[in-house]
C-alpha cells in the first residue's frame, strides 16, 4: 500500500507543478505583451519628441535658447 501511496502523493504533486508552470507562463506571456506595448508607447513618445525639437529649433549644441521673456 505504501508503494501506491507514494505514487499517488508523486501524481499529485506533478499536477500542481503543471498547474504552476501554466500560471507561469500566463504571466510571462502577459509581460512580454506588455513590454511591447511599452516599447512602441516609447517610440511614439521619442518621435514626438523629436517633432517638438525640430519644430522649435535646439539650436546648436550646448547653445541655451533665450528666455521666453526677450
């Protein structure tokens, strides 16, 4: 009876590492949908970004832009 026991015990505790390792991976799938979604959230924001700075002209490197009250 040991014997089955163990097996039993050996079974059951496999189905809730499967059960696990699916809730691991639901996660993992959910971050890596999400980091996506942050990247092109950051590549939109850096376009738009380089729109306003060519819009406004940065002017030469290191060179500050007068203050807005010239």
């Amino acid at each position: 009876m040991a014997e089955v026991d163990r097996i039993v015990e050996l079974e059951m505790r496999q189905a809730f590492q499967d059960d696990t390792i699916q809730a691991l991976n639901d996660v993992i799938a959910a971050q890596g949908e999400a980091i996506v979604r942050l990247q092109m959230q950051v590549s939109e924001l850096i376009r738009r970004y380089e729109e306003v700075v060519g819009q406004y002209g940065a002017g030469e490197e290191g060179e500050e832009a007068p203050p807005p009250h010239y």
